[in-house]
C-alpha cells in the first residue's frame, strides 16, 4: 500500500535516501549551521550577554544591542573584539556577518577589518588594529588600495597564515603573503553580508555571501594548511585619513565533525606550527584584474631548461627501449 506521499516500494524509498544523502554532500561543503555543533564560547550573538566574560573589546569598539561596532565613520579609529577562551577544535567553521558602511564615495573610505585566529590577543599593531608579525591565521577585508599601482578591484577579501616570521606590507595590501583572494562589493549593501572560514583537515575554505541570494561562492580553496589548537578568534578594524563604520553582527563558530588517523589524534596539536605547504611562494605569482593569481610569464632560461630537460627525457626513454627491446630477442632466441 502506498503511502499519502505517494511513494511506493524499497526502490522508491532508496531512491529518496540517495537523492537526501546527495543533497548533505552538496550543501556540506559549507554548513548551514543545522547540522554541525554551535560553540557558543567561541560565538558573538546578540544581544552580546557574553561580553566582558567571553569576549573583550579594545579602542574604539561599540558594543550595542544590535550590532559592535569596531570602528565610526570617523578618521584614525582603531577597534578590536577578541575571544578569551582559546578553541582546542582541530575542525571548525566560522560565520561572520558584518556590515561595512559610511558617507564615503567610492574610493574614499578606508580600511577595512580583519578575522584572526591566533596565538596572541589584543596586540595593537598596524594591520586592521592588530600587530603585523602574527602567529596564526588572517582574513582581510581590504576596502582601501594602497598600492597606487595595483589594477585590482576593491574591497579585496585575502588570507594569510604566518608564524610571526613576516610583517603583512600594508603599503602593497599584503600581496607578498597572501594565500589567495577575491573582490567583493560589501561597501553599503541595503542586506546582510556573511563570510565564512573553514578549517578541516588541512584545508581553508573561505566563502562570501555578499550578493543577498542566500549562497555561499567561494574566494579562497587552499590545501596544505597547517594550524594548531589553542589560539583565539577575533576581529579588528581600522580606519586612517579614510573612514567607515565597521560592525560586527555575529561570530558563529561550529566544530565540524571528522574523523582523523591514530597518528592525527595523537599529535599534540598546540605545539603545530602554522605553516602553509606551496609549490611555490605567493611572492612568485602576479595578480591578473580578477585578482586571481597566475604564473609567471617563461624567461629565455626556462624555455632553455624546458627544452633541455624534454630532449634528456627523449634521450633517456630511446635508451631504455633499446635496452629491453634487446633483452626481449635474447629471450627469445633461447626457445630456438
């Protein structure tokens, strides 16, 4: 007998358990936050009762009962709000909806904010309000070109992992050490603006929601990340002889459930450095108009090498073929 939704059988029922199971595996790439496990310790939510507990602010910041905002539309703010419990979470994801607006016309406003997981909290410093030599993890929100030479669009969304070993060059907008990155209209949007950071297994993910269509695109799809345990989430903002309110509706972490190896599980995670494993340093890329990264173009002396190292490897492969082709008639005049 047929059910009054009328589907009919085990093949029917099949049928929808495998068409459910697609649809998790499709919209699992960014959780919606109905499925994995809000962290409320390492979360910003109205109406901000965790603040001065779980959360401490610094500068310029503005905590209300609808929004906290790092910086006013004022010249020379500096603003920061960090967490004070440090997340022991080897995968997690993170939910930031903000809003970034002012009187400025376009390419007068300035700076920007920043998302950080790292070792240190509430170091003031000239990058979006924190200290430049970082250990941890940055996403910018860049609205602001420095870098009068730069054909990129603006605001510029970027990563950047960094074991306190290098300074982010604000006069180039980070272009020598960021990871990866992507333009996005956030300035004066009339609807909520979301990004979101994943960390899972190695990998950062970060998507943007910045479009009011209730969809995640990606910016930045990194492999090789290394990040340990222990650090803290936060957010800061800046503005110079350029302005703009920076606020900070909600930080919502989820720790995302994955299974890891014994020899994962038996690392002590704190003591990781942050890393990041690439073919080959961000320095040897340019940027393209997208802001995408590209190769750079071949030099005579590569060509050279190309060439060399091709006709070596036709040279080696003849060799080879005689080689074995000689072998083989040896065999075969044996069974003569």
């Amino acid at each position: 007998m047929r059910g009054a939704c009328g589907c009919g059988g085990p093949t029917h029922l099949a049928a929808v358990a495998l068409l459910v199971v697609g649809l998790g595996s499709v919209f699992g790439d960014i959780t919606d936050g109905a499925m994995e496990h809000l962290k409320r310790e390492h979360s910003l939510m109205k109406p901000y009762q965790g603040v001065g507990s779980q959360w401490d602010f610094w500068g310029s910041t503005l905590v209300t009962s609808s929004y906290v905002r790092l910086t006013p539309d004022e010249r020379s703010k500096q603003g920061s709000i960090w967490n004070t419990v440090p997340c022991y979470l080897k995968d997690w994801e993170m939910h930031v909806q903000f809003k970034v607006h002012g009187s400025g016309k376009k390419n007068l406003h300035g700076d920007g904010l920043a998302i950080w997981y790292t070792r240190d909290r509430l170091h003031p410093g000239p990058v979006f309000s924190n200290k430049a030599q970082f250990h941890g993890l940055a996403v910018f929100v860049d609205t602001y070109s420095n870098d009068e030479t730069s054909d990129r669009s603006f605001p510029y969304i970027s990563a950047m992992v960094n074991n306190g070993s290098v300074s982010y060059d604000h006069g180039k907008d980070g272009r020598s050490s960021e990871l990866g990155g992507c333009s996005a209209e956030i300035r004066n949007r009339d609807y909520d603006t979301y990004l979101a950071v994943r960390y899972s297994k190695g990998r950062l993910t970060v998507m943007v929601d910045v479009d009011d269509k209730n969809e995640w695109k990606e910016c930045i799809d990194i492999g090789g990340v290394r990040l340990p345990t222990g650090y803290y989430f936060g957010a800061s903002a800046a503005t110079g002889d350029l302005s703009d309110n920076h606020d900070i509706i909600s930080m919502k972490l989820y720790q995302l459930m994955v299974e890891h190896s014994p020899e994962e599980e038996n690392l002590d995670w704190t003591k990781i450095e942050p890393s990041v494993s690439l073919l080959k340093s961000p320095k040897d890329n340019i940027d393209d108009p997208t802001g995408n990264f590209r190769g750079t173009p071949l030099t005579g002396w590569k060509v050279f090498l190309l060439l060399l190292c091709s006709l070596l490897g036709i040279v080696v492969c003849a060799v080879v073929g005689a080689v074995v082709f000689q072998k083989r008639q040896e065999r075969n005049k044996r069974f003569y």
